[in-house]
C-alpha cells in the first residue's frame, strides 16, 4: 500500500482530539510545511487538497488498475468515482476493456469519471454511466458506451459518437444498437425514433413537433413529418398543408372574380433567381411588393403567403370557367338562331355547311365585340 493511503487511514482512525485544529473541524491533515491537505468538518463538509503539477509521469495517481473506488488525483486535479472493470465490450474500440480506463494515461488535467469503465483522457474532459469515452479537450460524455472524440463536442445517450468532429452534438436513442455518428464538424446530430418535441409555451400549448411517421403529434397531426401547433403540416408524402378550418376565421367578404382577374392583368410576372441560388436555378412569379399592391394580402410587401396565392388563383379560375360557361351558352342560343335563319332563307338554305359555319362565327365574333366594349375590363 501507498505511503499516502496509509496517511489517509491512519487520519481516519485516529482520535478525533488529537487531530482537530479547529472547532469545526473533526479531522484536519497538513503537509510538515503546515499545508492544509484534507479537513472533515463536523456538519460532514469535506475538503481535499493538492498541488497540480500536470504529473506527466503518472507516479502521484493514488490508485490504477481495476476495482472500486474513488480517486482525487490532486496531480493532475482529476476526479474518479465508481469501477473499472477489463473484458467489458466496448463497441466503440471494437474490443474489450483492459481495465486501465482510470490509469494515469487515461486521465486528463482537470478532467473527471464517473460510473463503470468511464474514460476522461483528455483535459478539461468528463465522462460518464457505462463505458462512454470523451477523449479529447473539453469533450462531455454521458450515456452507454458514448464517445466524444471531437474537441469541445458532446456525445449523450446510447451509441452516439460525435466521430472526431469538433463542436459537434450528438443525441442517441436507444432504438437501434447502430452507432449515430456526426458527419461534420459544428453540427447537431439526433436519433429520436419516437419523435422531437419543442415547446414554446409553458401549458405546451405551442411549439413544433418534428414526429415519426404514423404517430399522432401534439396537435392531432398522424402521417407528419413536420407538425406545428398552429395546425400547418409537412406530411410524410412531402405535401405542405395549411391551416384553412373555418372555425378558425372572421370577417369574411366575398370575392369578385371580374376584378381579381383585373388586377392579374396589372400584376407584373417574370422569371427570376434568388441572390443565393445556384447558378441556374429559375423560378416565376410576382414580386412580393407588387403582389400586395395588387391585393393587399398578407402580413407585410416583402412575402407571399402561399394560401394568398391560392386563393387568388382559385378566384381567377372560377371567373374564367363563368365566362367560359357564359360564352358556351350564348353560343348555343347562336346555333340556334343561325339554323332558324337558315332554313327561313331560301338564299342560305342551300349554302355548304362551311359557310353556315362561318356565318355563326362572325356572329359570336360580334357579340364578343359588344360585350368587350361594355366591359372594359
């Protein structure tokens, strides 16, 4: 046994009135300089001292190998607490553990363990539950066997390995045995088979739910990919859906088709980039701007909503099937009219059929005329 540990055990079993230095203090331990190394307080308080000196070759560590127990390594100003075990499968170094997890090797400045067979090598490193691993500085590691090889990355739950990729996050479920790794460096990588949730209201009333499949979200949403508390959805065939309940409406006006098509006519159209597309990739529409001088639809003149949009072309439509159904009419009575007219006439009774036809068509050319002077619009 270590010269230290023997210091130790004798200072916990000695008398407390030998040791006591203080009134609150039922131990007390010193170096022969008089440097406070250790003090128990009589309301359980526990202080452990130590000079930090990076300890490179490892001699100061109190304890290696396997078993249970709990470590202050003052040398490296390390924090060990559970057990190492060797012959645990480590899925992550394709092997076993050989029980030196908490060998000064092992052991990063400033770094700390929890848990069985946890491993904090590098500094500023913490690591813990079952064999999880954070290797490099500042890495955080916590789960089952869980590895932060990045710098400053975080790897949590079952299987996650952040994969050598710097302040990067990764979340694990335990629905697959299948390591989730980080692709890229400052990324944030989940596994969540039953679905993300975010709330953005205390009452979890609000928020988005980022959902698996089939399941029904928060909001009642089933076959979502995308599920929001306001009721609009990204549906696992990729189809946006909106909010269009009229339970969830008010001041309704109803709609002129004639003056929506008018306003179309003004509505300037035209192909276009956005400044961060790719090269070649086009789109058509209106600007924003005009859109809403047009129809004062919206929240604002810099965005078009897309049930806006809709809705104006739902209207265009619906007054160009009237005209259409209203001219296919006024044809009909024309028809008419041109055979009553031709089997009065003696002169275009025996007319070709051609010439009947176009008669018809200057009629319903005329009456077409007409009414384009009637209605400007």
């Amino acid at each position: 046994m270590r010269r230290s540990s023997l210091l130790l055990v004798a200072l916990l079993f000695a008398p407390a009135t030998a040791l006591a230095q203080a009134p609150d203090s039922l131990v007390t331990a010193r170096n022969a300089d008089g440097t406070l190394r250790m003090r128990l307080n009589t309301d359980g308080g526990l202080l452990v001292g130590g000079a930090y000196d990076g300890d490179a070759t490892g001699v100061g560590i109190p304890a290696v190998g396997v078993g249970t127990r709990m470590i202050w390594y003052p040398g490296k100003a390390a924090f060990r607490a559970g057990n190492v075990q060797s012959g645990i499968r480590n899925d992550d170094l394709i092997g076993t553990t050989n029980g030196t997890d908490w060998d000064a090797a092992n052991v990063g400045n400033y770094s700390a363990a929890f848990g069985q067979s946890t491993r904090a090598s590098g500094d500023y490193s913490f690591a813990a539950g079952y064999v999880s691993v954070a290797s490099q500085q500042s890495a955080f590691a916590m789960g089952e066997n869980n590895t932060a090889s990045g710098a400053a990355s975080v790897a949590l739950g079952y299987h996650a390995h952040t994969n050598a990729r710097q302040g990067s996050f990764v979340f694990a479920d335990r629905s697959s045995v299948d390591y989730l790794r980080a692709g890229v460096n400052h990324s944030a990588n989940w596994r969540v088979s039953g679905g993300f949730r975010i709330f953005t209201a205390s009452n979890l009333s609000t928020g988005v739910t980022l959902q698996s499949g089939a399941s029904v979200s928060n909001w009642g949403q089933s076959n979502a990919v995308i599920s929001t508390s306001t009721g609009a959805y990204l549906s696992t065939s990729g189809v946006w859906t909106n909010i269009s309940d009229v339970r969830r409406k008010r001041d309704f006006v109803p709609v002129s088709g004639e003056d929506v098509l008018a306003r179309l006519r003004t509505l300037p159209l035209s192909m276009w980039s956005y400044k961060v597309d790719p090269a070649g990739v086009r789109h058509m529409g209106p600007m924003a701007q005009d859109f809403r001088r047009a129809y004062g639809l919206g929240n604002d003149s810099t965005t078009i909503g897309t049930v806006d949009a809709d809705g104006v072309a739902l209207a265009a439509a619906q007054a160009l099937e009237v005209r259409t159904r209203t001219q296919a009419e006024r044809i009909v009575v024309l028809e008419r009219r041109l055979a009553a007219l031709e089997a009065r006439s003696p002169a275009t009774a025996g007319l070709p059929w051609g010439v009947g036809l176009l008669a018809l068509a200057g009629l319903a050319g005329g009456y077409l005329s007409g009414r384009r002077r009637r209605d400007p619009a």
